[in-house]
C-alpha cells in the first residue's frame, strides 16, 4: 500500500487548505502513481496489457486536488488508450466494504460519515440511490475536529478524540443525542454548541477530566449515528448496512454498530481501517463496479470535475 498524507502539512490550520493540498498533489501524485504499480507488478511496458480502465475522482472535494488527479488520470488514458472512467467520491465510500468483502449483498441501507459528509442512503442495486438523510449543518467528522479544536487536542480530531476518549467515562457528561425526530437527516451544531457551554462553566483542569468529556461526546455521537441507521434499516426492510468514511474508523462506532446489528439480526459492514480513510482502491473498486453492471465506456478526454457533485443514480 502507497501512502501519501498531507496530515503534518494541515496540522498548524487546524483543517485543510486548499491551495496547500493541490501542491502536495501535484508534487507525490506521479510517484504515488508508479509506485503503487511497481508494487503490483506493473511497468511501463506492460501497462497497456494489463491495466484496463483508468478512473479518477470526479467530485466532490477541493477544486484544485480534483483537478490535480483528473489531469494525471486524462494523461494516462490518453497515452495508454484506455476508457476514462468518472468516480464520485461517495460512491467509493459506499462500495468501500465491498474490496475486501464479497459476501455484502445488494440492496444495503450505507451510512456515509467523514470529514465533509454524513449521508444515510439506501443503495437499492449499483448506481441505484435514494438518499434518505443527510446533515444540515456540521458533517460529523467537522463536529469532532471542532470540539477537539475547543480542548486544546491536535487535529484531525476524530482519531485525537477517539483515542483519549477510551480512558473516560461515557457517563460523565450529559450530552443531548440529537436525534430530529420525523426525519433521517443529523444535526451536529447542537452538540458542538453543547461542548462549548459546558467548557465555560467547566474548563478543563485535569487529564481525567479531559478523558471523560471526550468519552461523553464520542458516546453521544456514536449512538446518534447507530439510532438513525437501525431505525431506517428497519423502517426500508434493509438486512445489512455499510459503512464507509474516515469516521468510520473510530473504535466506538465499529464497536457500537457491531453490536446492534447482532442484537437486531442486520449485519453490519465495516471496512477496514486502511479503506475506511480517503483512499483509491475505493475509486478503483466503484469504477470496477460501474462498468461491470451498467457497461459504460467514458472516452471523452474533455470529463469536467465538479467539487459540489452530489450523489447520483448512474443506473436507470
């Protein structure tokens, strides 16, 4: 696995910026690129034999890294002659289960949790959505870099937070589940907000304290997530949900989800760590299954990005 992480360059912003992360694209995209295919095998030479599509991120995300990768992409299927494939970025979070797990069958209720998105959908066959719900305000990977960002915690602050939250008690703290009742979308602003008026009149003093206020928040977050999906997991009649996104790693949603599947008979999809973050094996494997099922062939060297792509059906 080639890894290239724009963390330690984000770290000081407290988040991601845009024109410091297409930079750091355009400086490790060719080696990424080469180096993934040496470990595979794969050079120059034999490039056209075995490599049969190329697929690229379409949207949505910062302009200039999609731009960035689209370029590369264009590039090599255009030496290469090979159809280009457009991927959007949710569809490889939701097919994500699927690279290593080939027993998730279709349809699947997917929760979709990350740093810029929280999307409830249910995934009726390939390239056939509904989007049951999605956030109205803070993406739940926003809400735990913002409260991490208010205790003084490093960033990103999802994985912070997950780890000092195993040393606290989830009790400790009564944070609201922001549950929306007669609708599936989530609301994070509400929590945050919580966090923030419970740290004026009680800041933190000791590492026990901070231990257990992350713990609290984790749990309030983590059941709010797991109430919506079961509730409309049951509600459509779906037997399986799969998650996908950078939250997706933290150790009390897998734990939490696991557990209430078994308790309710859905079986729960989770996959692991290395494809639960951003990565290009899921991009690879949506491309995989876009042109297998809907036999589609994208030679058009002039495909657009578009960093506001929503989720869309591709199957009619």
């Amino acid at each position: 696995v080639v890894i290239s992480s724009q963390i330690k360059i984000h770290a000081g912003f407290f988040g991601v910026v845009p024109e410091l992360a297409s930079r750091a694209h355009i400086e490790n995209i060719n080696y990424v690129i080469w180096q993934a295919l040496s470990d595979a095998g794969i050079n120059f030479t034999d490039f056209s034999r075995k490599i049969d599509a190329v697929a690229f991120t379409s949207g949505p995300g910062l302009a200039g890294a999609l731009l960035v990768g689209a370029i590369a992409a264009k590039s090599l299927a255009c030496v290469y002659k090979k159809p280009l494939i457009p991927v959007n970025h949710l569809d490889g979070h939701l097919y994500s289960s699927l690279i290593e797990n080939k027993s998730v069958k279709l349809p699947f209720l997917s929760l979709i949790i990350s740093g810029g998105h929280t999307e409830l959908v249910a995934v009726e066959d390939f390239g056939k959505y509904k989007v049951l719900g999605s956030t109205r305000d803070d993406a739940v990977g926003e809400a735990f870099d913002k409260a991490a960002k208010m205790l003084g915690m490093s960033y990103p602050g999802g994985p912070a937070i997950d780890k000092i939250a195993e040393n606290g008690n989830p009790e400790a703290v009564k944070f609201t589940r922001p549950y929306l009742k007669g609708s599936w979308d989530f609301s994070f602003s509400g929590i945050k907000t919580a966090l923030l008026n419970y740290l004026k009149t009680s800041p933190v003093r000791n590492e026990k304290q901070l231990n257990d206020i992350c713990a609290s928040f984790r749990q309030a977050v983590a059941e709010t997530l797991c109430f919506k999906s079961f509730e409309a997991a049951k509600k459509f009649n779906l037997k399986r949900i799969v998650l996908g996104g950078g939250v997706s790693a933290n150790s009390l949603i897998r734990k939490i989800f696991l557990k209430t599947g078994q308790k309710n008979k859905i079986k729960v999809f989770i996959p692991s760590l290395i494809y639960s973050t951003d990565n290009a094996a899921m991009i690879g494997c949506a491309a995989y299954f876009k042109q297998k099922n809907c036999g589609l062939k994208y030679d058009d060297i002039q495909l657009k990005t578009n960093p506001s792509l929503s989720l869309e059906n591709w199957r009619l």
